[in-house]
C-alpha cells in the first residue's frame, strides 16, 4: 500500500488536494483507479470527467481482476507521489455515485469490487510495463470489457484518455520502476515493510546496470514463459497485487476448503524463466502449509501458494527479499534496455 495524493487537473498537484492512503501497489495492471469514497468530495468536484469522443457522453470504463470486477467513471486528475508529479492523468473513479447504468454483462466477472470493503483498500496503483490499459486497439474501436459511454456502449479512446500509469507522465523518473520489500520470517510476519522506487538508471538509488539482475523481456502486459514440471507456462508475472502464488501443482495436497497448497512440511520447487539474461535462470521458492499459516494470525507469508491452472503467477510472497524492477514501454534504460522487461535481484 501507498499513499497518493489527487489535485485537481493542471494545477501541478497543488489545487484542492487529497491524500489518499491504503492504496493497492500492482505491478500486474496499468494505471489509478480510486474508490469515490476515498476522494474528498471538495476535490472530487473539481476532477474533470473525460468525454466520449464520438458521443459527447461521460466516458466509463470496466476493469477485471483476478478477484472481481471494478465499474467506473474516467476523469482527469493531477497526481503527486513522493514530490513526483503527473498532470491531467486520467484515472478510474470506481463506484461512481453518477454512474447510474450497470456494467456491461461482459464486465461482470466475478464479484463486483465496488467500495472500500470490497477492494481492501482505497484503490489500485497500476504500476506495471505497460504506460496504458489497453493500448493501439481501443484507440482503433471497442473492446470488449474496457471502455464504455455512461450509458453502457462500447466505444473506441484515444491512446492518450486511456487510463494511465502515473509514473510513465512524471517529469522525470518516468521509465519504469522498482519494488523493494525486506525479507519476512518463514513462519509469517504481522507485517511487512518496502519502498517503491520511481525510475530506473536515473538516480544513485536506482540503478539496474551493473547489478548482475537476472533479466526477461515481457510482452505488453508484463507476461513472459517459465516452465514448471515440464510444462510451458506462456503466462507468467511477477504480481504484487496478488497475495499469493497462484500456479499448477497437482504433487503437493490441497486443502478442499480453502485451496491453498498444503503440504505437511514445506516443499521446496523450482521453476525455469525462459529466455531470461543470464539464460535458463532457475527460480527456486517454497510452499509451506497454508492452512497453518493463516491460523497464526500473521499477514506477511513468502511461502503461500495457491493451484490454478494455464498460469504462473508469482505474487506477493515472491517480492519478499527482492528488489524487481518493470521497465515501462517504449521507455529506455542503461542496465535494461527499451522496455518492457522485468527484472530482479536478491536483496
């Protein structure tokens, strides 16, 4: 979680502002999207609402997650994280009050992620690869489950009114970032501490040139290939917003009632990151007894695991004692190269 602060637009975050706290650092999606709750209705008020280009009607956008779905209104908003400012972001205003139409069928996935209670959190900061949502095809027509009028009909948006990732808009800094968390104990921590760094290979406390970080080249959404027992994983990310690691492992015991892995002891597993630099780099990680772990009223796990099939998704408990660096699109760095890649070493 991270703390932002909204203003109103192209004020350069110093208009009617707002802190906004307990926001959902994830590496996994792209760009601001904020509980209308969370906004201070002083500020909320001043946020221009972005206009659908060929209707002239308020423009509304669905975004799907892995635990739900978020329907909500765009408006532009200044942008303030640790003194860095991006001005006139478009962001996502969930739950909006003014968004009297339901969310398309399409866009009902799961749960709907509506207020605070919903989400866990005030909002979600997209911080991943790529600098928008979509992209080149919602600026050419509709796509399904992304950008709608007010009144529930696809329509198409430019590259630059989609939802953006704040950090690719900063003055500076803007060309990627770093996730650093402290190591957790084996057994759980009731809490964990980390820094979110912007920029890479801008600043003495960002460099990645020179590290030794292993490397992989990511398509658009920051997916590459591992492969796990003997299976290509095509899918596969590094995911903070996930909180734990969701992969297919049908040797270690599942607990039917929860659906974490459940090992009687922890069992240590290894995966293959395909065409990472240094090549066929080896990730080793473990999974512990999930059901154990929960019941110690910890919060923190490194060792949490969950099956899924069709993807590998190393979520929070791999962040743990690393520091991971995204590399947004399109921008450059010494040590990484024209983005998008992920990397990481051990910290």
């Amino acid at each position: 979680m991270v703390t932002v602060t909204l203003c109103t637009p192209g004020t350069n975050a110093s208009g009617n502002c707002v802190k906004i706290p307990n926001v959902i650092v994830d590496t996994a999606s792209f760009g601001l999207r904020l509980v209308s709750s969370a906004i201070q209705p002083s500020t909320f008020s001043t946020l221009t609402a972005e206009k659908d280009q060929t209707s002239g009607l308020p423009l509304a956008e669905c975004a799907l997650f892995g635990s739900g779905y978020a329907w909500g209104t765009v408006h532009y908003a200044d942008v303030s994280l640790s003194g860095e400012t991006a001005t006139s972001v478009p962001i996502q205003v969930i739950g909006d009050a003014t968004l009297t139409t339901a969310a398309p069928s399409e866009c009902q996935v799961g749960r709907p992620l509506v207020t605070t209670a919903d989400l866990g959190a005030n909002g979600i900061l997209g911080i991943g690869v790529s600098p928008n949502d979509c992209g080149l095809a919602c600026q050419q027509g509709p796509v399904s489950t992304f950008y709608y009028t007010n009144a529930g009909v696809g329509t198409a948006v430019s590259v630059n009114g989609q939802i953006t990732n704040p950090v690719s808009m900063f003055a500076q800094d803007n060309n990627g970032v770093i996730l650093e968390m402290a190591q957790v104990s084996d057994t759980g921590s009731p809490t964990a501490q980390g820094t979110l760094v912007f920029g890479i290979d801008t600043q003495a406390n960002n460099a990645l040139a020179g590290t030794s970080a292993t490397l992989m080249r990511t398509n658009e959404n920051g997916n590459f290939t591992s492969v796990y027992n003997g299976t290509a994983q095509t899918r596969t990310f590094f995911d903070s917003g996930s909180t734990v690691m969701f992969f297919p492992d049908l040797s270690i015991p599942i607990d039917s009632a929860s659906g974490y892995y459940a090992p009687a002891t922890t069992v240590g597993r290894t995966s293959i990151l395909v065409g990472a630099s240094p090549a066929s780099t080896v990730l080793g990680f473990n999974i512990a007894n999930g059901v154990t772990l929960n019941a110690s009223g910890n919060n923190a796990f490194n060792n949490l695991g969950i099956y899924m099939t069709r993807q590998f998704d190393f979520g929070m408990p791999f962040f743990y004692g690393r520091h991971v660096y995204y590399g947004i699109s399109g921008k450059g760095s010494t040590g990484g190269g024209t983005g998008p890649y992920v990397a990481y070493v051990s910290s």
